[in-house]
C-alpha cells in the first residue's frame, strides 16, 4: 500500500490544495480507494472537502491517543467516490504532550494503520506545516515523501533543512530507506525570480521535480465551496495543471528511485 506524504515546515506552500486534489484524482481517474488523512490543527484537507471538521469526534488524534478508537471510527466518505477522510481538527496540537511517555510515539501512526492495511489502496496524508511529532509520524508511515515549494524569495530557505529531518526520523525509526521522493514548485508565476528559483530546484533536487502548479482562480474557487478540482471546474486549466503533477506523483519514473537521500 503506498502512503504518500506532503510536508513542508513552511505554510502557504499550497500543501493541503495538492494533497487534497492528488488522493480525488487517484480515486476519480485511477478507480483506487483512497484514504486522505488530515493530521493538521486547522484542519483544512477535511474543509475542502466539505466537512465541518469542528463537529467530528473521533477524529485523528483520538486515533492516534486512544487504542480503543478504530480506524473505521474516525473515517468519514466524502462526495468524490472512492475517496474517504480522516478529519483533524485543533486536538491536534496537544498530540506531543499526550504521547510524550511514549518511547515508540513517533511509530503510532505507522502502527494504527499497518492493522488496517488492506482496507485502503492508497493513504495520502497531509502533514502539519511544522516538523514537531505529528510530522515525524507522518514520514515514518509513508512510502513516498512529496514536497511543495513555493517559488518566492525564501523558496530555498529551509529545503536543506527538509531533507535532513526526512533522514534523520528514517534513521531513528528504523526507516534506512526514507527520503524526499518528490518536489512539485507552487505559485508558479513566469517570471526571471521564479526561473532562477526552478533552475536551483532542479540542481538540489535532480529528476524529482515535477512541472509547476501556478496560480489559477478555480482552484481557489472550488475550495471555497468544499470541492475538489475535479467537481468544480473539471474543463478547467487548473484542473489541468492538477491532473498532470498528480499523474507525475503517482507514475514516478526511475528517477524517483534517485530521491534525495
């Protein structure tokens, strides 16, 4: 089972708008059952997707705190078929404090879902933009680590950063294998600064850059009324730009076996 993760320390990077549109696309276009989990405070991955988060109990955390909670408990099925969420909301921040007597704390989600691990075809999960524990669960989980970076003036800052906290949890929690598998550029807008940006990128991170995602009003848009891309405005040029960095992220050539490490 692939459980792709997409991190970045950095708000703003447009983390929640790709997760959220990567697992509807592998659901819609794919045919696969997807499990979109949504391990951050603010809980925006189950908001675009229509839920009012603040009114769902059990959520993640009480997954990942209470062993009595079963998966199945906190699923919730979404209007994209074949398209289920794990809602999140502000119980989240408290995680670090509840687990902290726990010496295999950074495992607990990696463990919650290897008891259910035939019961999804793909979990795509979108991480905190910190890189405290709930972070550090999220990578030891995943198979497939993608990271969005914005192509402003601190793009760069901090990518180094990444790539060594993705090595570091590997290696601490028995994860040798662990690395950035992909980078997709954001906000992309065509000028000398996002190019000079892009050329850098693909020096750091080479063959796992995807094409960029610029801006684009129905992306915006369909969030705001709870949909995805591909309800809202499906003809649309986002829904293009979004159609072809999922596709990229999910047939990864032998270039992802290159990832960052």
């Amino acid at each position: 089972m692939r459980r792709v993760a997409f991190i970045n320390e950095k708000g703003g990077t447009g983390k929640t708008t790709l997760a959220v549109n990567f697992a509807a696309y592998l659901a819609r276009e794919r045919g696969l059952k997807v499990l979109l989990m949504d391990l951050d405070t603010q809980g925006h991955a189950g908001k675009s997707l229509g839920l009012d988060v603040r009114a769902l109990k059990p959520n993640a955390f009480h997954l990942l705190t209470d062993r009595a909670v079963k998966l199945a408990e906190v699923t919730h099925a979404t209007a994209v078929e074949n398209l289920f969420v794990v809602p999140a909301h502000k119980e989240m921040s408290e995680l670090p404090v509840v687990l902290a007597s726990d010496p295999k704390r950074a495992r607990r989600l990696a463990n919650r879902l290897d008891a259910d691990a035939g019961a999804y075809d793909v979990v795509v999960f979108d991480a905190p933009p910190s890189m405290g524990l709930t972070t550090h669960n999220v990578l030891v989980a995943s198979t497939d680590v993608v990271v969005p970076v914005a192509l402003t003036y601190l793009a760069l800052d901090g990518c180094a950063e990444i790539v060594e906290t993705v090595r570091e949890v590997g290696a601490a929690n028995g994860r040798p294998d662990l690395a950035v598998s992909r980078v997709v550029p954001t906000l992309y807008r065509k000028t000398a600064l996002a190019e000079a940006i892009l050329g850098k990128l693909a020096e750091y991170f080479p063959g796992l850059l995807t094409e960029p995602v610029g801006f684009n009003v129905k992306i915006d848009e369909a969030q705001s009324h709870g949909q995805t891309i591909w309800e809202y405005a499906p003809q649309s040029k986002g829904a293009q730009m979004l159609a072809q960095v999922a596709a990229s992220l999910w047939d990864r050539t032998s270039s992802a076996g290159q990832a960052v490490a």
